[in-house]
C-alpha cells in the first residue's frame, strides 16, 4: 500500500514514526459523463476567470473567500508555519472506553503502520498497552488543511486510526421522531424480540453487494453487444395501516423458514403472546359502588362432596338432586360425571328404603304364621 501521510505518534515523551494508509476501498462500478447525442465525453477544465484560459495544477493555489466575495491567498508555506503541535504528529490526548465514542463521529478509517527499525520498538508498546487495557486512544492530528479528531485502536497486529467528528458537527435529532403518541403492548416487544432472535446473528463476510454485481453483468452484456433485459424492481409501497401482530407473526415464520426451520412453533409462540395481552388488557379490575348491605353469598358444596340423602325422601328424588348437581357442568366430562353420580344416588337411596322396609314385612308374616296356628 502507499501511504498517504507521514508524521509521529506523541504517546507522552515517546515519539512513534509512523506512515498512514487508507484502510479502505471503494468498489463502486464508476461512470463518465457523455454527450447523449454523439456519446462523446463531457470533461471539466479549470480556467482561469480573468484569462479565460486553462490553468495546470502545478498553477493553483488555495485562498479563503471572504464574506464580500474578496479572496485572501494562502500558500502552503503559510500553513506549515501554523503554531499547531498536530501539524505532523497525532498527539494522544486521552484513554477512553470504546463505548464511550458515539458511531455517529466515526468517519474514515486509516493503518498506521511503523517508519523505520527504530520505531518498531514503541509501536509495539503502544499497541500491548492498548490491548491489555482494553481502551481506545483519542488523539489530535491536522490533516488535509484542517485539525481533525481522531480514535486508534489495535486491529490484528497492527494500530488502526479512526477520523471522529468534533461533537459539535453532529446534529442533533430534533424533529426526526414521529410526533405521535403510539403504545407499544408488550405483547407486541415479546413477538419482536421473538423475531430478532429467529433472524439471529450474521457474517458479514456472507452479505454481497447484489446491486454491484448486477451493474457488472450489465456492463459484461453491453460489451457483449446483447441487449439485457431486466425485471423492473417493485416500487416502494406507500404507509398502509396494517395488523402488527399479524405481520410479526408473519415475519417470524419467513424467517424461520428462509433458516429451513419449522413454523409451527412461532405460530404458538406469537398466539400465546397475543393472548397474553389481550388477557393483561381484561385484567383491569373496575370496583363496582357500593348498594348498602350487601347479601351474604350462597354456601355451596365442594365438587365431587357426597351427600347422604334423607331416609324419607324417595330414589327419585335422590336422583333428580343428583342430576341438578352434575347439571352445573360443563364440559363433557362433567355431564357424563353427573349422570354416574345420580344413578349411584339413586341406587343408594333404593337400597335404604328398602332395607327399612323389610323388618315390617317379616313381623306382618310372623304375626299371620302365629295366628294360623293358634286356630
């Protein structure tokens, strides 16, 4: 790699000579402007206003326009003099916690790599410091006419340079939320969540510029001298009011089964979401005003709690209790419970009138037997 800037890292005393390169690189497929007409290319030339004439670029300056439109010449000579001690070094200011940098400064990312033997030495302390205590440096360097801000951190074997926005150009987001006043039910978060982790984790390394790829087949065809033709994207679909829970659960089981997974379980699992907010928004509990003296509830018996009838009432009666028992059921089960339970009843109550029954009848027949045989 060249590298595109050169100065030193000033870690307290220690100075580091170092060289920077780009740590990244742009893949975009790029295009000229042409004349529609002839396809000729359409190119920009630097002219001077006053000659009206082309100027090399050994012949341009810089200069600062001022306000009524004067233009203040600043040559190189004038900026290297600047009193900046970052005007060839980038000079550590502090040692912070990664988490403690916005993503939102985070700009271009730079290598900076060691120049010379004699700076192999520090380069390395500086990176085994930053890896044991698991910090980032923040540093000040001038580069490309202006100061800037900067985070170094080790990647692999080597210190990586991260350009930050001062805090002052990040914008703050007024006006950017909806103004609206929406509930989100919890109900809604567990299907999301559900969600989040059924798309779970990703390798970068996997993901591929499509759109990148289908600009190269179609260069490939042109060249070719084919005609490509294209399906036509589907265009972008306006607000709609749609159910939330139900494209939850419909995204859960897209996901679920773009990972060839089964779908059955992610419809239970946002079902049994669903009715769990619908049961804590029936849960509120209205207290009813008070009517005066209110009646004391009726006793009724435990299910299932036998209850031995009177001796004079009848089996019939017996088992009509029974039944209007068990009628209070209402399942299947129940019903088919009640209808055992009353016959039982029933039977039971037979058996004791019965049996009440049968010492009058034998002394009825042993009073006839003893006066048959007195005659």
């Amino acid at each position: 790699m060249r590298s595109i800037w050169n100065g030193n890292i000033s870690f307290g005393l220690v100075s580091i000579p170092i060289k920077m390169y780009p740590a990244t690189e742009d893949h975009a497929v790029s295009f000229r402007q042409v004349h529609t007409k002839d396809g000729g290319r359409i190119r920009y030339r630097k002219v001077c206003e006053l000659e009206d004439k082309q100027v090399d670029a050994g012949d341009i300056g810089k200069a600062y326009e001022d306000a009524d439109g004067t233009l203040i010449p600043i040559t190189d000579d004038d900026l290297a003099h600047l009193p900046l001690p970052t005007t060839h070094a980038l000079e550590i200011q502090a040692f912070v916690s990664a988490a403690d940098i916005d993503p939102l400064q985070m700009g271009d990312a730079y290598y900076l790599g060691a120049n010379g033997t004699a700076a192999a030495k520090p380069y390395a302390l500086l990176r085994e410091a930053l890896k044991r205590s698991e910090k980032v440096a923040i540093a000040k360097y001038a580069h490309r006419g202006r100061e800037r801000l900067g985070m170094l951190r080790v990647v692999g074997d080597a210190i990586a340079l991260h350009r930050l926005l001062w805090p002052d150009e990040v914008r703050d987001p007024v006006g950017v939320a909806p103004k609206e006043r929406v509930t989100v039910r919890e109900a809604e978060l567990d299907l999301a969540d559900t969600l989040m982790e059924t798309l779970g984790e990703v390798d970068l390394h996997e993901l591929r510029d499509e759109y990148h790829e289908a600009l190269e087949e179609l260069v490939a065809a042109k060249m070719a001298g084919a005609t490509p033709t294209a399906e036509p994207g589907e265009a972008p679909a306006g607000a709609q009011v749609v159910d939330l829970m139900a494209a939850l659960r419909d995204s859960v089981r897209s996901a679920r089964q773009a990972r060839g997974e089964g779908t059955g379980e992610a419809a239970e699992e946002g079902e049994a979401a669903e009715a769990a907010g619908e049961e804590a928004r029936e849960a509120t509990v209205h207290p009813l005003r008070a009517r005066g003296k209110a009646a004391a509830p009726a006793k009724k018996a435990p299910v299932g709690r036998k209850t031995a009838a009177p001796a004079k009432k009848s089996a019939s009666k017996g088992a009509e209790k029974a039944g209007a028992k068990t009628a209070a059921g209402k399942t299947a089960s129940g019903k088919t419970a009640g209808r055992s339970a009353a016959e039982s009843a029933g039977k039971s109550t037979a058996k004791k009138a019965a049996a009440k029954k049968a010492p009058a009848k034998k002394q009825a027949a042993a009073k006839r037997a003893g006066g048959r045989s007195a005659s």
